[in-house]
C-alpha cells in the first residue's frame, strides 16, 4: 500500500472531545497554490524560510503554509500553501520575484547551487480555486496542531461538480457540528489527478481526529445527505496524507 495516498473506505474510531465550531469565510472566492516538493538528501528549509516566504508576504501574499509528513518517508516530501487574492497575483508571482532585490539577495545561495547539490530533486504544482460555500482560507490558533491533506477524485467533470455541490449546500456544516475543522477546500484546476477536488483539514492531535471523523460516519445530517441521488457516485478514489508545520509556517 502506498504510503502517502491510499483509498479510504472506512472512518477511524478515537475518543477524544470534539473540537470548537468553525466560522465559514464569507469574503471574495480565493485561489491556491499547492506545492509538494521532493527533498534531497539532508536538505534544509533556508530557501523558504529566509527568501521565499519573506518575499512572498512583501507580495501581499500572506498565510503561506509550508508542512512536512508525518513520520519517516523517502524521499521526503515539503508542502508549500501558497494563498492568491487573485489570478492575476499567482500569474505574476515569478516576475514579481526577479524584480525583488532583497528576494535575489537571499535566494543567491540557493539559486547558485549546482545541480549535485540542489536542495530538491523538482517540485509538483496543482492551482485551485477555492469553494463558493468556504470561499477563503482559515487560519488555526498558533498551536499544536496536525492537518489532513485530502483529495477526493471523481470519474467524470460531472461527478466532482457534484460534490463539490454537496459540499456547498451541506457537508461543510456537516463538518462544522462535529469538529472537522476546514483550512481550505479548492477545486483543482490545474494538476494531477483530474477531474479532483483538494480540502486540508486541521485537529490538536491524531486523538481528536479519530473521535471526530467517527462522530462525522454516525452524524444523522450526514447519513440523510449522503443518501441523496443528487450526490451519488461522486468520488472513485480518496487520497489522504498527514501533515505538520513547520517552525516558520503561517498556518
């Protein structure tokens, strides 16, 4: 079984509290950037850290979330959240960068490493646009936290659309009266996978998690929405993995 994304057919159990309910943004729809970088050797984060992220805030780009997986894979994995106002700003991103100066002098370093000593192999992108019923990112409590990365595929455009539709009119105040508390939900407009929809979860531990998700499976609101026509057949495939920040992420 591979262990970053994995079909999921059945909910954990646990017994931790459920977790406070969550606020929906209600503010212009929003679009993101996921990043999945694929490390080498003992590479550092000191390019994100100290260039990237910096440069990116002086962009107006605020709220960059930068994780790694839980537990010991290889090679390793980074995942960079980048939030956009607009797609106009994700467009301009990379000029805007050759032009920072204070970027080019950070990034010097990192820019000029020979390619036996790159501090990652290459990187995936997909671009998302945020849902119309979560329409902006949230921001946890600064925190011990984990987060859950989740992507649900469907076998047709039509099949995602209607999940995502599901989403809208009831599964994410599903979400918020059992303690799944949402990041972000974005339908994948560029990426792999396709047709797919992407959301990240947060929680204060594995514990509350498994308690949650479990409350979720035997929520009465959930097993009346989920038996809907409308929302048959929606998702083929689920892929999962765990995630933590970092000491410099912003979510």
């Amino acid at each position: 079984m591979n262990r970053r994304t994995f079909v999921s057919s059945t909910l954990m159990a646990g017994t931790a509290a459920v977790a406070e309910p969550f606020s929906i943004p209600t503010e212009t729809t929003a679009y993101f950037e996921l990043r999945v970088y694929e490390l080498k050797g003992n590479a550092q984060e000191t390019y994100l850290k100290s260039a990237l992220v910096p440069a990116l805030n002086r962009q107006g780009i605020k709220n960059v979330g930068v994780f790694r997986e839980m537990g010991k894979g290889e090679p390793p994995l980074l995942y960079v959240l980048i939030p956009y106002a607009t797609i106009t700003a994700f467009t301009e991103v990379n000029s805007r960068l050759a032009k920072d100066s204070e970027y080019q002098k950070a990034s010097e370093n990192y820019r000029n490493l020979s390619p036996d000593k790159a501090s990652y192999a290459r990187y995936k992108s997909s671009f998302m646009q945020a849902f119309a019923g979560f329409p902006q990112i949230a921001i946890p409590k600064n925190e011990s936290r984990i987060f859950e990365l989740r992507t649900y595929e469907g076998f047709s455009e039509d099949a995602v659309q209607r999940k995502i539709a599901m989403f809208n009119d009831a599964e994410i105040k599903v979400f918020n009266n059992v303690g799944l508390t949402p990041v972000f939900f974005g339908e994948v407009k560029i990426g792999d996978s396709l047709p797919c929809l992407t959301y990240l979860l947060t929680f204060p531990s594995m514990e509350v998690r498994d308690a949650n998700w479990k409350k979720f499976g035997s929520d009465a609101d959930w097993k009346r929405i989920s038996g809907l026509p409308e929302y048959a057949n929606t998702v083929s495939r689920i892929q999962r993995v765990f995630l933590e920040p970092v000491s410099f992420s912003q979510i």
